[in-house]
C-alpha cells in the first residue's frame, strides 16, 4: 500500500439477517469485512456463497478471540446489544452498534465510560444523521435560512418490520430523536409525547 493510505481495520459483523445483511454487504465493498457470525445455518450457508473470502462462523467467542479482528458491527436483537457490545469492548474491539446501544440506560453509560477509558470507538448507528436529505437540512438550519428554531416535531408514519422483541419508542423512537438533537444542537428544555 503507498504511504498516503490508511489499511482498513478488519471488522467482523454480528448478526447477518434483517439489517445486518446490509451491513455485511457495506463492509465488503469497503474491503474491511473479514468475518461474519450468524446462529441462522441457512444464512450462515447464503454468507459463504456470497462472500467466499469471508470467513463464517456462528462462534461469537470467535470473533471476539480473534486478534486478527480490530472492530465488530453489531446487528443482533436490541435486547442482546448490551452484553455484545460489553464483550466486545471487553476484548479490546472497536464497536458500531445498531440502534439502540442498549434497553437500559445505566448499560449504556457504562458501556460509554469503558469506551472512553480505554479509548476505543463506540458508534451507534444513527443512520439517518448521515443522509444526504437530512444533512441537506442541518445545513439549511446551520445557515440559518429556516429562521430560528421554536419547535420540531415529527410523525412516525411507517412501521416498518414489527418486532415483539421491543417497542417502537427503541425501533423507531431514535431515529427521530437524534435528527431532533443534532438540529437542536442541545438538548430539549421540554418533551411532550403522544401516542
């Protein structure tokens, strides 16, 4: 590789069903994926024949064992993402967790404070923060040209894949609030809610 590149970090995905199929996908374009953990035998057989050069595995502690591994995409059941993202940390991975980090908030402001001081990334997939729409948006609110900001509200219109897992308020909920906190720039004095 010449000097003014960077080599990639090998990441591993958890979870490659719904969302995290796409996951898998992204970080293959990128060169990064180098390892995939699934528990689904059928997905698991669909990996390998898509991304032969992918090392497949439905052993969590084979990612998380493996030095070779320098980061781990989590995209499991939210109720499982606490205890993933802990041992990930725990072996001294950098994480990118889909959302939300955890069902608890004491979880994730430990999970937070173990990332910080052992200086490792960890990363919530906020993804709509990242789309051109929205980006288009905090430029426009940046420069002004909306006026000042007195309220922002939003609709959740689409329910999208129903889960029995959790609830819309983690389903949906953090999509919505953090493009309210990054236009904001703050947080909120006060929060109605109806439903």
């Amino acid at each position: 590789m010449s000097d003014n590149k960077k080599t990639l970090v090998k990441v591993a995905v958890i979870g490659a069903g719904h969302w995290g199929k796409n996951i898998v996908r992204n970080m293959h374009a990128l060169g990064a994926l180098a390892m995939v953990c699934e528990s689904n035998p059928e997905r698991r057989a669909g990996i390998s024949s898509d991304y032969a050069d992918v090392e497949v595995t439905a052993s969590e502690s084979a990612v998380f064992e493996n030095p070779e591994i320098d980061a781990v995409a989590i995209a499991t059941p939210a109720v499982t993402h606490a205890g993933m993202v802990k041992k990930a940390l725990d072996a001294g991975k950098d994480v990118f967790v889909e959302k939300p980090l955890c069902l608890d908030i004491g979880e994730a402001e430990a999970l937070k404070t173990q990332a910080e001081r052992d200086g490792h990334v960890l990363m919530v997939g906020h993804l709509l923060l990242y789309h051109s729409a929205f980006q288009a948006l905090q430029q426009a609110v940046l420069r002004g040209d909306l006026g000042k900001l007195r309220y922002i509200y939003s609709n959740r219109l689409s329910l999208g894949k129903i889960r029995r897992e959790e609830n819309a308020l983690w389903s949906f909920a953090p999509h919505d609030i953090s493009m309210i906190l990054q236009l904001a720039d703050g947080l909120p004095e006060r929060v109605v809610a109806s439903g």
